[in-house]
C-alpha cells in the first residue's frame, strides 16, 4: 500500500478537489457533512479551538495494487472505513474530525483522508516525522489486512542516502536538510501541481525556492534553501522538480 501526507491552511479548496473528482465518493469519517460547504463549515468550527494554527489540514492518501480491490463494493468499502481509521488512530488522529473518500477513477483503488490536525480538546496533533511513522504505520495495516507491499514509483527516482546521512539518521534520528526536502517536496506534490502552486506550498513549509527563468520566461533551473542550506533539485533526484 502506497501512502501520501500533504499539510495545508485551508480546508476547502481540499474537499472541493477530492469530492470534485469523477465516480468520488463519501464513504465515511468521524463527521455529519456530505458535501466541501457542510464539510468546510463542520471543520471550521473546530478550528475555533486553534484560530492561529495556520497548517490545520491534514491530507492522506491510501492506494492498494490494482488487483486488490474486492468485487463487492459495500465490503470494499467497510475495509477502506477500518483501514482508514487504524491509520489515523496510529498517526495520533485520535480525537479528531476527518472524512473518507474513495476514488475509483485509476486501476488502483484509492482513499483520501482529509482530517483537521486540531484535536477536539484544542490540543493539536504533532506532524513531526509523519513521514516515517505513515510509513511504519502502512507496513503494519499491510500485514493485518493481508495486503500487497507497494513501493512508490518516486522512491526510485530519489538520490538514495549517503552512508553519513544513514548513519546520522540511525544514530541521532537526524534527516539531513537533503532528506527533509525530498520527503517535503513529496507531500507537496501528490496531486501533480501546477508550477506555481508548487512553490507556494513548498514554501508554507518552510523551505525557500527560486525559479530561474530564460529570457522568453522557460525554467531554468528551481534551487532550494532550508535552515541555510542551499540546494539544487538535480541534487534532490529527478523525482523533485529541478
């Protein structure tokens, strides 16, 4: 099983772009709204609790192989609903509003999970490295529900670790400025963004990025800079816009 995490600010250009989507549909959640308006509305309350967190949105997506997906479609889903809500109770969304929704317009059956970082107690969820723990939390919901390990095509296309960063990650549980911008870069652009769009998100997290241009307006070159650390996206590996 494939998983992606995006954080964002606003809730509703989320539900609009995954309900919005052909044969989407609502299949569960810990919520009452049916469409992005009531769904919108229903977050925004809880966000109340927290009126200065900027990054509420929590954004994940769960894809099995093509061959995974079960004929009936209400069992199909109830298994979707439990693995959903075995992710989220171990990401630490355990108190929390968020909704399901599958997407059947690929071969491979897919969910997405569009959930509110802010507790229901006002405590907020802690999203450092939910990259590694999706990723631990996918090899366990893979062996409970006797699925398919999956590797993502983009792991491939990553420049692979060096031994100093291995060894700085297994000793000090360190990523490196290089392995924070690949898994960033990642998160950001699991919908296939528009250039622009990129940029911006990229840098709601926190990196800088500089677009150099040609002359007639073509890029050149995309250059990243994180806690001073300058890089380029060739150094990132072709899966990172360079």
């Amino acid at each position: 099983m494939i998983g992606k995490q995006i954080k964002g600010t606003g809730f509703r250009g989320c539900l609009n772009y995954v309900l919005g989507k052909k044969d989407a549909a609502l299949i569960g959640g810990t919520m009452c709204g049916q469409t992005p308006e009531e769904l919108a509305a229903e977050f925004a309350i809880a966000r109340q609790l927290r009126p200065n967190l900027k990054v509420a949105v929590f954004h994940a997506t769960l894809s099995v192989a093509s061959t995974e997906k079960l004929e009936d479609s209400e069992e199909n889903d109830q298994r979707w609903l439990a693995i959903a809500a075995g992710y989220m109770k171990t990401m630490g969304f355990d108190n929390n509003q968020y909704t399901v929704v599958k997407h059947s317009d690929t071969k491979h059956d897919h969910i997405h999970i569009v959930a509110s970082r802010i507790r229901l107690d006002g405590s907020v969820v802690d999203d450092s490295w939910d990259y590694y723990k999706s990723q631990e939390t996918i090899r366990q919901l893979e062996q409970d529900y006797n699925l398919k390990i999956v590797a993502p095509s983009w792991e491939k296309d990553k420049r692979a670790q060096t031994t100093g960063e291995h060894r700085n990650l297994q000793s000090k549980g360190n990523k490196s400025v290089r392995v924070q911008l690949q898994d960033l870069i990642d998160e950001v652009t699991q919908d296939n963004p528009t250039m622009p769009e990129f940029v911006e998100r990229l840098q709601q997290q926190g990196p800088e990025v500089q677009v150099r241009l040609t002359r007639t307006g073509f890029s050149k070159g995309i250059s990243y800079n994180l806690d001073g650390v300058a890089l380029s996206g060739t150094q990132l590996g072709k899966a990172c816009p360079n």
